[in-house]
C-alpha cells in the first residue's frame, strides 16, 4: 500500500459494533451517492459550456460576416472571441474531469486517453490540411465553410467512435456525434454566411438540448 | 434470516462503504488508495486494515505501480467482490422487506 508506514492493526471494535439491516441500507445509500456525485463526470455541465461556446462563438462570427459584400470572413475581434471561448470552454473541461476522475484508473483511463488523442490529431490533421489549401489558393468562402464544418465533423466522428464500451453504449455521446455529422454535413451547402448561423444554433444548440436530455437517458 | 446470515466479510460500516464505492466504477476500473481514503473518511491504518480484509476473501485486488513516495496503490473490485455485493444487497432487501420499508438500490 502507498501509506506503509500507516499499517499498524487498528482494533476493530468500532466496526465489529453490531449494524441492523436499516443501518446497513442507510450506509449504502450514503456510500453509493457520494461516490456518485463524487466520481461521475457532470456531463450536462460540459455540454452547456460547450454549447454556449459553439453557440457565441459561431454566433458572433456570423454577425460580422452578415450583409459582407464582398465576403471577406470574420472579423479578427470575432475570432478571438471564438479563440478565447474555446479556451475557457477546455479549461472548464479538464477541471471538471480531472475533479471526477483524480484516483480512477483502468479502462476508463485509457478510454479518455484515446478520446482526447483522437480529438487532437483530428485537429492536428485539419490544421496541416487548412495551411495546405490556402497554399493551394483556396478561395476565402471554400476556406471559411471548411474551417467551420471540419472541426464539427472531427468532433461527431470521435463522439461516435468513442461511444462504445466494455460497459455498454453511451446513448448521449452516440446521438450527439450522429447529430453533429449531420449538422456539418448539411450546414456544407448553406454557404459562407449561413454556414456560421446554422452551426451556431444546430450545433450550438443541439449540445445545450443535450445537456437536458442527458440526465434522462439510460447510462452504460 | 438474520443479520446474522450477511456476509460478514462486507457486513461491518467501513467495509461495506469501500465495496458500494468500488462497486459505483465499471467493471475494469480501479481506484487509487489516497481517492478511496478521501472517499471513505478513515485513517490510512483503518483502511489498509479493512482492505486487507477484503482482499482475503477475494472480493477486492489491490496492485502497487512504482515504489517508495511516488507509489501508487489502486485498488478495484473483483467479479467475485460484485457478485458478492449483489448477493449481500438482495439479501439485505429481504431482510428489510421483512421488517419494514424496502431498502433503496444501490449501483452493483
């Protein structure tokens, strides 16, 4: 054990003092819902702080690209917003995982791992392709509806991926990735402006419903 | 049946707070002494004592990764241990089914 030093035989005699059934059942439920509040991941908190990103941040840039003529993109304030909300948004994340998660090792460890892996060379990828088409002289509409749909492709496709287990299927990460796919497919063809105010309101919004719905459905 | 009839090994206050904990995290996860102690509220002592326990009969696994100050000591349930919360659960429910109000579910 880490605490060796500790190992002396403490008496028993507090624990060996009789326990009724009722206290037994008392005792479970307090143990059984601490450990819950304490270990589980509050996954609604992070699908209202990523939906509120992906809602301001989209949000925003299609403000300033509306009526653009000719369409130049978002304004540089624009993307910092975006930058920033990010930012918070994987800050908010990490606390809240890391607050859950401290201590928790095995399969659960290794399934996040390979989450936050498939996340980043998904990005990685996309960055090193984007650098690539401006190379090529992609036009600025091609580079904005790209740069705004891709990552939401990378991030449905990681959520469904990842949304089998050895302990079963998680129903919310599976739906919301189906759902981002299908908004990033579609918001595609709504072209350079509207791309950023259905991605906004689909994408953005679709991650808040699931912060709703997500304490009501079945867990793995 | 009496209480008498529950597994004794998980039947004591402390030991019985560490199994529904381990039991709360799927299958193929582990816990890390120090978490578990956080979680429990007893003295490392107290706690090596009941894990001790537990591991005897087969219901808990403790494995240690590195040595001295940055070792780990994690701690998880084993199949057996599960079956055997299930069991003391189902036990339990009927004991008080039998006597009074029914007994709130617990995550096994």
């Amino acid at each position: 054990m880490s605490d060796e030093a500790d190992t002396r035989n403490v008496p028993e005699s507090a624990e060996a003092v009789g326990m009724d059934a009722q206290g037994a059942a008392a005792i479970m439920q307090q143990a059984g819902a601490r450990a819950s509040t304490e270990l589980r991941i509050r996954r609604p908190v992070l699908f209202v702080t990523w939906g509120l990103a992906v809602l301001i941040g989209y949000g925003a840039m299609w403000l300033s690209v509306r009526g653009q003529h000719p369409f130049k993109g978002p304004a540089g304030p624009t993307l910092l917003l975006a930058l920033l909300l990010l930012m918070i948004a994987a800050i908010i994340t990490a606390q809240i995982v890391d607050r859950a998660a401290s201590g928790v090792g095995g399969r659960s460890e290794v399934q996040r791992g390979i989450f936050v892996l498939a996340l980043l060379a998904g990005y990685a990828a996309l960055l090193i392709e984007k650098i690539a088409l401006v190379g090529a002289g992609v036009s600025r509409p091609i580079q904005v509806v790209l740069g705004v749909t891709a990552p939401m492709l990378v991030v449905g496709l990681v959520f469904v991926a990842t949304s089998a287990s050895t302990t079963g299927l998680n129903w919310p990460r599976l739906a919301l990735g189906i759902w981002l796919l299908a908004v990033a497919a579609g918001a595609s063809w709504a072209g350079p402006v509207t791309v950023l105010a259905v991605c906004a309101l689909a994408g953005g919004g679709g991650v808040l419903l699931m912060a709703a719905i997500e304490p009501k459905l079945p867990r793995p | 049946m009496s209480d008498h009839d529950l597994d004794q090994a998980i039947h004591a206050p402390a030991r019985l707070r560490i199994m529904v904990t381990l039991a709360s995290l799927p299958d193929g996860d582990d816990l890390s002494f120090t978490r578990l102690q956080d979680l429990i509220g007893l003295t490392p002592g107290n706690l090596i004592t009941h894990l001790r326990k537990l591991e005897d009969t087969g219901y808990i696994t403790t494995h240690k990764n590195g040595a001295g100050v940055t070792g780990r000591t994690s701690v998880a349930l084993t199949l057996g241990g599960r079956a055997a919360l299930e069991r003391y659960t189902a036990m339990l429910r009927e004991l008080l089914d039998s006597a009074g109000p029914p007994v709130t579910g617990t995550r096994t």
